[in-house]
C-alpha cells in the first residue's frame, strides 16, 4: 500500500506516519512534510522522486503530474487502467492524506494583504483530493485529522478500509473542497478592487458577488413547522460562540422545527441583557421578558406579564437555574428550557417533567467588548428565502446607549423612566412588527405584537395587561418605529402610559410631540427603527 502524505497543518502527521509505516504502508510526501518525516526518522519518498520532476515555481507546482493522478485515479478493476499504469511506471498511491492551505485562517488575520491571500489559495492539494474523492472504491483520503484514528483502526483490523469508510471520507473530501472554494469566492468576490487599488490593502464591499453558504446538517427534523412538511437543521461551518447551534440537550424529546425557531428568538433576546433576565416565547414573539436579582426573580416578573401565552412557551434565562428557580418553571408547562448552567439539584427537578428539552448553552466564549459580531456571539448577516433568490442583511445588531437618546418634550424623563425605556426598546428589537411594548420596573407589563396597525398593536397590548391584572399606570411605552399619527400616542397614554420611547422620522412628528406634551407624557426619539419580519 502507498500513502501520499502532504499537509499543511502538521497536527498529529507524525505519528499518523509511524503508524502507517508500522503496518507495512510506503510514504511519499512532499517538501516540508516529506522534510519532517525523515527528520522523525522515517524512510519516505519525496514527490519528486516519484515524478522525476523538481518542484517549481516556489512551491506552486509539486504534485501537478500524471505519476500522481494516474496513481490517484485509475480504477483497479478496469484491466484497460491497469496496463496504462504499467506502461507508463506509475505505481497505484491507496491512500492520500492532504490538508489544505489556511486560506480561510489566512483572511480572517487583521492586515492581510490580497497577496497573502492569493498565496494561500491551495492547487494541487484540491486537485489530488478531487482524484483521490472521486476514485473511492480504490483510494481512502484524509483531509483532516480527525480521521487518523478511524482509519487506523480499521487498517489494523483488517489490512484495508471498508468501502463504507472510503465513502465516507470522500463526501467529507467534497464537503471540504466546497467549503474552500466558497470561502475563496466569498471573499475575492466582496474585494472593491479600485478601492484596493487605492487604499494599497483589500478594501472589502458588505455583500459578495456571490453568496455561497457553508452548512453543516446537525439533524433531520420530525417534520417542519406542519406536519406535512419535511425539515433539517444546520449549523454555520464557524458558529458564533454562544448561539443556539452550540447547545448540548440535557433532557427532554427532540427539537422540533418550531421549538428551534422560537428557542432562537428567546435566546438571543435573553442573552441580549447584561445583568440576570428571563425571555418567555411564544410562536416566535417574547411574550414576558424581566429582570431581577436572579434567575427565580426573572422569571416570576416575566411569567406576570401573560400567564396565558406562556403555557407551552419557550423560556430562556441568561444565569445558572438553581433549584428554586426549577422549582417555580416547573410549576408550568414547559416545551424547552435554555440557560448557561444548570446546579444538579435543578436537573433533578425536571427529571419529573421527562418531555421538556433542557438545553445548555455556554456563554462562555462571548466578549462583551469584543470588535466584531462574532465575538460578542451575534449573526453577522440575517438570511430570508424569497422566491428563488435570498435576501440578505446585515444583522439588526445596534445596541442604543442612554447617550444617544434625544428628549424632544417638555417633560424629560426621570432616570427610572430612562432605565424603563431603555428596558422596553431592547425588548421591542425582538418582538415582530408592529410592536408596542409596555414596561416598568424592569418588567414586560404588556406586548403587542406582528399586527398590521400599530393601534392594534397598542391595543392588543393592553388587553393583555387587563388580562394578567396588571396596571399600565406608569409605565414606559416602545415602538419599534415611529407614530405616524398623534392616535398612536393617544392609545398608549389613556392605558397609562407615562414616558415613550420610539425612533422618530416621520413626517408628522412635531404633531406626535405637540400631542406628548398636551397629554404631559416626556418622550424621547432613538433615532433608530427596529422593524421585524
């Protein structure tokens, strides 16, 4: 058996090699590679040898001959492929290991010139591991070395690998190559070459040419959101630390399509605060959100605001559920529960309630300060399908500091009612347009949500209030976009409302403010709207 060994990152290559050789297996390699095995003491043959032709072109053309992808791709079991082989010197190479060079590694380094770049695109690597993929029933290849112990195993056990575990490797193969031809085309593809031209460094555009997505199936799900549709889950090729596709299911049934829509709308809203708060979800909208000193707090103040909804809801905290916090949740009916940590005492508590999905998600790996979206594990970019096409955006991921508030009435808000606000205008980001939100003491007092007038949504929210017992007297009141008419304002003050907070731009807005100061309400504009689709 031949091995063609020629890998970038060296992590586990050694003694990977020895092993082969152990078992009897011929190495060839190639430059740096064939250059650490010797030194290791193995006997190995470099490529050149096997060619009868020098590397050239500072590296760029090493593994680019016949003698390689005649070795890689001639069918064992087509006499015709054989002879050729025999002719022409080319022994068969059965197994190849290649990783490729750190493109994506290499653009991601901050100062990373288009020449770095371009260098760290691999050729001949892609190519042999194309010859190697394709030609599965002869050729086992590696592309990382995660693999090493299988194969091993297997060659151990028997001499060869299984044709299963050829098949597998090669679609890993394919996987690998789309996966670095997309991370080459996103990024060339976003490259404004006159402006790079001119600020002497890639100067990037926010969208790419082409878009091509790097997804990883984490599992096929029962069915999507109805019965008779068929669903899967993915995850980012590179997810953001700290996002939903990072969760470990404790317990409970599995996801459906719907648990994992609604889950993500409760977690990143949660994950959102800074200090112990509880999202509660229904049908993608936060129907309770609070914070308090702890995660039981939280969650009592964010279960007041629509007892109703939250049965069968999705609950999601930002702080380790203790045993009395479990206690109290599990009280309710339940469909899945998210947290960072859960105490044992906790776990044991919902081993009573078998069926509900406690999922942990560390948020461990978040940077509060970090520079970019990834790092404060936030999307970068948010994706709707349309008809045969997509429509991407960036992420909605402005955060509005206290600084930036614009007072435009008389009255200005105390600093209790800026700290409300402020509360209820993070919440309205994650409820569906158009949201009103009522809030005070650091409480959801009363949602309303996705309805086609921003007077329903007002009105809704109220009702909900009725419902729960709650007043509305008060409290601080958020629309995620600007009042187009005074009659907005007028229905959120008759509930109670003393202080609004909402972006501003209409038109008629001098009409919205004249009517807060008649009604004797401060309200401040945010300057930023915050519809959701």
């Amino acid at each position: 058996m031949n091995a063609l060994i020629s890998v970038s990152d060296k992590t586990g290559i050694v003694d990977f090699a020895k092993a082969l050789h152990a078992l009897g297996v011929k190495l060839i390699s190639t430059g740096g590679t064939a250059k650490l095995l010797a030194e290791q003491g193995l006997p190995v043959t470099e490529v050149a040898e096997v060619t009868a032709f020098p590397e050239m072109l500072d590296g760029r053309v090493k593994t680019l001959h016949p003698k390689v992808h005649g070795g890689l791709l001639a069918r064992r079991d087509v006499p015709e492929h054989m002879a050729a082989l025999k002719a022409h010197g080319i022994d068969t190479i059965d197994l190849l290991v290649v990783n490729l060079y750190p493109f994506e590694a290499t653009v991601a380094k901050a100062g990373c010139t288009l020449e770095d770049a371009i260098e760290n695109i691999d050729i001949g690597g892609p190519a042999m591991v194309r010859s190697a993929a394709k030609n599965w029933q002869d050729v086992g290849v590696l592309t990382d070395a995660s693999q090493y112990p299988a194969v091993l195993a297997e060659l151990k056990a028997s001499g060869k690998l299984s044709d299963k575990l050829r098949f597998a490797l090669s679609v890993a193969a394919f996987n690998r190559i789309a996966n670095y031809d997309a991370a080459i085309s996103n990024y060339l593809s976003a490259i404004d070459f006159e402006a790079s031209i001119q600020a002497g460094a890639p100067v990037s555009l926010p969208f790419s040419a082409q878009a091509n997505s790097n997804l990883v199936k984490l599992q096929d799900l029962r069915y999507g959101e109805n019965p008779h549709q068929q669903a899967a889950f993915y995850r980012d090729l590179y997810p953001a630390p700290g996002s939903l596709v990072t969760a470990k299911q404790l317990q409970g049934k599995e996801l459906s399509y719907n648990n994992i829509a609604d889950a993500d709308a409760a977690w990143e809203c949660v994950k959102s605060f800074d200090v112990p708060a509880c999202v509660i979800v229904k049908h993608a909208n936060p129907c309770g959100v609070a914070v308090g000193k702890d995660a039981l707090e939280s969650y009592s103040k964010a279960f007041q605001t629509d007892p109703t909804s939250a049965f069968g809801g999705i609950i999601a905290f930002n702080r380790p559920v203790d045993a009395a916090a479990a206690q109290a949740v599990s009280k309710q009916f339940v469909e899945v529960l998210m947290a960072p940590a859960y105490t044992p005492e906790a776990l044991e508590i919902f081993k009573a309630k078998a069926n509900v999905r406690v999922l942990e998600i560390s948020l461990d790996g978040i940077k509060r300060d970090g520079k970019t979206a990834w790092e404060r594990g936030l999307n970068s970019h948010d994706v709707k399908r349309v008809g045969s096409g997509l429509l991407i955006q960036t992420a909605d991921n402005y955060e509005l500091q206290r600084s930036e508030l614009k007072v435009v009435t008389k009255l200005a808000p105390t600093p209790q009612q800026l700290d409300d606000l402020l509360f209820a205008w993070k919440v309205a980001k994650f409820v569906k347009s158009n949201a009103i939100v009522f809030c005070k003491d650091g409480m959801t007092m009363g949602v309303g949500a996705g309805q086609m007038s921003r007077l329903d949504s007002a009105r809704i929210a109220s009702i909900k209030a009725q419902h729960a017992n709650l007043t509305l007297q008060g409290t601080a009141v958020a629309s995620d976009a600007f009042f187009p008419f005074r009659d907005g304002l007028d229905v959120v003050v008759d509930a109670g409302a003393t202080c609004v907070i909402q972006p501003g731009g209409s038109m008629r807005d001098q009409e919205v403010i004249d009517a807060a100061n008649e009604r004797g309400v401060a309200m401040v504009f945010s300057g930023v709207r915050h519809f959701r689709h």
